[in-house]
C-alpha cells in the first residue's frame, strides 16, 4: 500500500481579532502537493489581506506550473516594505512533496525554519542559502520515510506566552522538544499531533493569543483507503463485476444496500446477519458479510451520513456517541484517505416516490454530495457509475 502525506493545519487568531493574519493553502495535483503558509505583518484585516494575497499568488502560480524561481521574483517584487521596520510585510513557506520520487523541498522566506523529524526525534535539515531580489531564501530537500513528519509553523507558535509580548522562554528548542515528546507515542493522524501543539500553545498565551500562530504538519504514513459499493448496477452482469472490484479490493470495504448486499453475498456465497443492536429511530441497523468491513441500509443511511458528517465540520471527534450506521459509515469515510465509490443507476422505485423529500429521491446526488464534501477535506475521491 502507498505512503500518504498526511496534512493538518491549525491557526490561532491573535485575542480581538476577527481574522487571522497567517494563511494557508494547500494544492493536491496527481504526482505533487503544494502547502504555502503566509504570515502577514501585524495582525487584523491588514495582515489577513497581505497574507491572503500572498498565498494566493503563489498557489495560482504552482497551480500553472510556472517555476520556483520566476514564482519567488514575482512574490517578493509584488510585497512592499515596511518603512520602519525594514521587513516584507508578508512572510511565508512554499512546501513541495513530490509523492512519485518520496521527497521534499522546503522554500522559507522569513519565516521560522521548518522542524523535521525522522522516528520522534529532531533531524537538522540540509540547509542552504540563495538571494533574490537582494532578499534572502532558504531551501531544504530530502527523502521522506514512513513514520518522518515535518512542522511548518509561524512565530506566533515559536515565541508563545502570556500577555502581548513574545515569551523568550519558550523557543524553538522547546518546541522541538514538545514535538518529539508527542512522536515518539503511537501517532495515527497529523490532525492529533498539530492539535496539541496548539493546544499548548494556546495555553501558554493563557487564552488570549498576543500574535496570530499557525502550525502546519505532514505526516508521512501508510495511506488508508476505503471502496464503498452501493446500489445495483444498470447490467445484471456488472453485479459480479462489483462484488469482485469490492472484494478484492486492499482496504476498507463498505456496502450501502439492502439489494447491494444481496449481490455481495451471492457472490460470496454468504447470507447476511442483521445487527438489531444497531437499530436507531432515523436509520436502519448494520449487517455482517464475512469480507465487508461495514454494511448498511442504502439511501436512507446516506442522507444520514451526509447529514452527520457535515454537522461534525469533518471532524472524526465531534461525531455522535453511538453505534447508528450513520455513524460507523462517517468514521469510515472521515479516517480514509482515499474513497472510490461504486455506484449502480439502477432505480429503486421507493425512492422516486413524491412524498420523499428529494435530498433522497437520487442514489447518485446524495453521493456527489458526500464526494464533494470530502473532497474539501482533502480526500481523493473517484466515483465509478455502474
């Protein structure tokens, strides 16, 4: 199974501010991925429009394949200086990880240097030094390994403490020290290492944040990937070619589908086991095939699903305390990293009923709907019609 670049990002807004001076912005194309973190001078509207226009202009450009070089020129002869203190008004670091080669490149201009670490423990990385424009750049690359993961972050995290001035106490050997301490546990998830980091950090402003602060980490670990097949194909003969894609498939397998699951298990030579534990007021128990991870009810558990993981903003941690299909399926598919759908259009005509509500009316909308939300989580999603 493939490694996975794991990204999570969390920002803090400085105390009274409405909007955050640091940004980023994150670019997933088939072979790479771009992060770009900008921290904007000051804090407030001025530093959230420096900074957002910072970010934008790089990632447009990335996105165009235009090179680092003529990126860097256009970036930092577009940023004024500030008069008095002689710095760019916005600062930032440009993340590259090629997922072909396994490596990465790190562009940081002005901004605290990256922190990698290889198995928990802090790695000096490579550095070297270039000019442009008279202003100076750092660059870092190297392989990346299962288990490495590597921290981007702004000074508003580096310099934490109470009040409105920098705490010089806390520094980057004691983040580095805090992040090892954290790696060098069992780690599933980027998303719980960047989340107690600014959870201390928040802690050592003591609530009330004297600077924006934002952390960004990538965590490179085996990827997870889940299939979900649901509803009965439109040719009686892709039934059995389904059944296998999903069978055979080197990951999560989840079934949404009464009928669906009648297909697995005839393929499988199974018969299905209802689990009336499972049973709620609003959606139907799970069932059991030896060989699928997860089965459901069809449309109606995944207007739920929908439901439920929008309500939890994507988040794994703020979904209900229960054991409702609904739920089981929101993990599933908040913990993958990848998710292809098997869709069958043939049509169940319960469902076309006209007193149903339509957001259940339509098989395939409900899934575009659960596809296009978990694409803004940054899952990579493929749906196959049938």
């Amino acid at each position: 199974m493939k490694s996975f670049a794991d990204i999570s990002h969390i920002s803090l807004n400085k105390a009274g501010e409405e909007l955050c001076g640091d940004q980023v912005r994150i670019l997933k194309m088939d072979d790479k991925t771009r992060v770009v973190l900008s921290d904007g001078l000051g804090s407030g509207v001025k530093a959230n429009i420096l900074a957002t226009l910072t970010s934008e202009i790089i990632i447009t450009m990335l996105r165009e394949e235009i090179p680092f070089e003529d990126v860097l020129e256009t970036v930092i002869g577009t940023l004024p200086i500030c008069k008095i203190r002689q710095i760019a008004y916005s600062t930032f670091s440009i993340l590259e990880i090629d997922h072909v080669a396994s490596r990465f490149q790190v562009i940081n201009f002005d901004n605290p240097f990256p922190l990698y670490f290889k198995k928990g423990k802090i790695t000096k990385l490579p550095e070297k030094n270039t000019l442009v424009l008279n202003k100076k750049i750092q660059i870092s690359e190297g392989p990346l390994e299962e288990g490495d993961f590597l921290a981007m972050v702004s000074d508003g995290v580096l310099y934490a403490g109470p009040g409105q001035l920098y705490n010089f106490n806390w520094n980057r050997d004691n983040l580095e020290g805090f992040l090892s301490e954290i790696l060098q546990k069992r780690v599933s998830i980027a998303r719980n290492v960047v989340s107690k980091v600014m959870t201390h950090t928040d802690e050592l402003y003591e609530g009330y944040p004297g600077d924006d602060a934002t952390m960004v980490g990538v965590y490179f670990r085996p990827r997870r990937s889940a299939m979900v097949f649901t509803g009965p194909p439109l040719k009686k003969e892709d039934d059995e070619k389904c059944a296998r894609m999903l069978l055979e498939f080197d990951g999560r397998r989840i079934v949404c589908g009464g009928t669906t699951g009648e297909i697995v298990a005839r393929f499988s030579n199974q018969e299905i086991e209802t689990d009336n534990s499972t049973l709620y007021k609003d959606v139907p128990p799970v069932g059991y095939l030896e060989g699928v991870h997860l089965l459901t009810e069809g449309v109606l558990t995944l207007v739920k699903t929908a439901d439920v993981i929008e309500a939890a903003e994507g988040e794994i941690s703020n979904l209900p305390w229960n054991r409702s299909a609904a739920v089981l399926l929101s993990i599933e598919l908040l913990a993958a990293d990848d998710i292809t759908f098997l869709v069958g259009q043939q049509i169940n005509s319960f469902y076309q009923n006209p007193i149903l509500p339509m957001s259940v009316s339509i098989r395939k909308n409900l899934v575009e709907r659960l596809a296009g939300y978990l694409r803004k989580l940054n899952k990579d999603v493929e749906i196959l019609y049938f």
